[in-house]
C-alpha cells in the first residue's frame, strides 16, 4: 500500500482503489453508505487518487490492486506474538492444532512447539497423517482460526511510516522499547530533581542505575505537555513495578503509546498483538491512560513520532538493533505552528 494512503486497512484499501478503478472518480459518493468514520476517511483517500493525472490514475491503482491481492485473506498472522497464538491455542483438539501448524511458516511453528505443553504435543498427529488432509480444508482451518485475531500489517513499502514500527523484529521492538523508556525516565527527572533520582539509583543495579543517569544527561530538549505526562507516569509506575527492567519496559511502553495517539484502533490493536501478551494488554491500557491525562496538540505527538524515527535510525546505526533501518526512507512529519501537514501520492505506474 502507498503510505499516502495510510491508516488504511486492506480491506479500506482493496475498496477503495475497486470502487474507483471501476466507478471513476464519481462514484465516490459511493462512500456516502459507509459508517461516518470510515465514510470521511475514503473520501478524504479518493480525493488523494483524483490528484493523479488521469493517464497515470488507472495503471497505478491497478498495479495497488495486484499487490494487494497477494495477501487479501491473511491477517499477517506470522507478525502475532507466539504468546496471543498459544493462548488462543487453548482447548484445541490435537488434530486441528496439527493442521494449523502445517499451514503456518515454519519459524512460527518453531517458536509455538516450543510453547506448547508436552502433553498436548504428545498426541499432535503424525506430519504424514495431516499431509493426506486437503489443502483446502488446512487453509480453512487457518482462515478460522486468524479471524481470532485482528489484521496485522504485512508489507514495508517505499517509506517508512510510523505504523511499520510493527514490522521491526521482535527483539529489534524490544530493545527500542527500553531505550524509549529511558528516554521517558528522562523526561520525568528533569524537573522532579536529584533527589528522587538518587532515591530511584539506590534500589538499581550499579550499572542500570549510571545508565539511567546517562541518559537524563543527555536530554537537551523538553516538551513541557511531554515532561508533564511522563512525571503522571513515573508517579503511577515507581509503586508497582517488579525490577528494573520492567520499569524500563513499563516506561517505554507509555512513550510509544504516547506517540501512537494519532493512530486508529485497528493500529493500537495489532501494535498490542506484536507484544508479549501481557506487554500488549499494558499498551492498549497505556494507549487509553495516555489519552486521558492530556488535552494532546497535533504537533507534539508529532514531534514524539519524529523522534522515535531517531531512535531507530540510531540504534540500527550502531547495529544495537538490525543495521537495515539505519537507511530507510523515514516519513518524518513536516511539523508547522499548528501541526498540519499533507500531501498527494506521486503516481508510481
């Protein structure tokens, strides 16, 4: 999908460029029918298209069409983490488990063997046996079964958009995460003063404890509405958090929360699927507590999304995570006074 058509989903998209491929520009009125949030948001995309000129409209839909069809029906279910599948696993019967195994990617079976309990591996039918099953009824089983889930994106294409943080590796997302929650640590020690820093130092390991200290160091640039909110959030967690890695994570968690408040559900929902399941019950419960404590401007959660692009052209930089983010085209936002931005596709034929 083109990112000027983002936050789209798939199925918005297959929509959208069939209605117009085939109607032209006039049946967007189409859309009239639609649920208003959903109305507003094809509208607003058809018009995008109508910018094309026309001898490059139709070629470029067309060629939108074709890749999106590749994986029209899947939910991405590979980008998942095991911890939502195993849990959803729960009650299956063995025979089912072993046709659905059959069908996913294998680096994905691998790490859900590896979760399931011996007993119940113990009677997974024979790989054999469930060859003789048609393949036909071994997709239907894994259509069934990633209905459960809600759609994850698929594809990184010609830019990277603040929703492809999905796509990272899963222990790339991890360690963003805690140098994020560092990052917000900061944030929320600037203005809280030495002493409840000292008095948070003392119950940490030595060396997380100077890793802390480092970063607040570091911090040049504060937002006032961004310094609020993570001292809300430090008061909140400093009573409940099990060590401090958790602490870091916890942290992290909320800063990308924070800046994913310009996303839509289905984003925050599939971002939740990507964690660990306890992790991603925390991000959608931050996404909501996030929300709640500031009257947000446009411009800051901007600002924070800008940011996290940094971050990971810097950690991929210094190879702490994969070094093929480091070069990415990154859709930085183009921030004025009063937060707007926009912008027509290029047609791409």
């Amino acid at each position: 999908m083109h990112q000027s058509f983002y936050p789209l989903t798939s199925k918005q998209y297959m929509l959208l460029i069939t209605t117009m491929t085939m109607g032209g520009s006039e049946s967007a009125a189409l859309f009239q029918y639609l649920p208003e949030e959903e109305q507003k948001l094809l509208t607003e995309k058809a018009e995008l298209l109508t910018k094309i000129p026309s001898a490059k409209r139709v070629p470029f839909m067309v060629m939108e069409m074709k890749e999106e069809l590749k994986t029209l029906g899947q939910h991405g279910m590979e980008y998942v983490d095991p911890s939502w599948i195993v849990y959803s696993l729960k009650g299956e019967l063995p025979r089912v488990l072993a046709n659905l195994l059959f069908e996913l990617p294998p680096p994905l079976v691998r790490k859900l063997v590896e979760r399931i309990p011996g007993k119940v591996r113990e009677h997974l039918p024979a790989k054999d046996e469930i060859e003789t099953v048609s393949p036909e009824l071994r997709s239907a089983v894994r259509y069934l079964f990633e209905n459960k889930f809600h759609e994850m994106p698929r594809t990184m294409r010609r830019q990277f958009v603040f929703a492809n943080i999905i796509l990272l590796d899963r222990k790339d997302l991890a360690t963003l995460i805690r140098i994020l929650g560092l990052e917000e640590l900061a944030q929320a020690f600037i203005s809280v003063g030495k002493q409840a820093l000292a008095e948070l130092c003392r119950s940490l390991p030595r060396e997380k404890a100077e890793e802390l200290i480092e970063v607040v160091r570091r911090v040049d640039k504060v937002d006032l509405m961004d310094l609020k909110t993570a001292q809300r959030f430090l008061a909140r967690v400093l009573q409940n958090f099990k060590d401090e890695e958790d602490l870091f994570r916890r942290a992290g968690i909320f800063r990308l929360s924070k800046a994913a408040l310009l996303e839509d559900r289905p984003f925050h929902l599939a971002m939740s699927q990507r964690l660990p399941i306890e992790q991603g019950k925390i991000y959608l419960d931050y996404v909501d507590k996030a929300a709640e404590i500031a009257e947000w401007q446009e411009a800051v959660l901007k600002r924070l999304q800008n940011n996290i692009f940094d971050k990971i052209k810097a950690l991929s930089a210094q190879a702490l995570i994969s070094p093929r983010y480091a070069n990415l085209d990154f859709a930085y936002h183009q921030i004025t006074a009063d937060g707007a931005e926009g912008g027509a596709p290029a047609a791409e034929a």
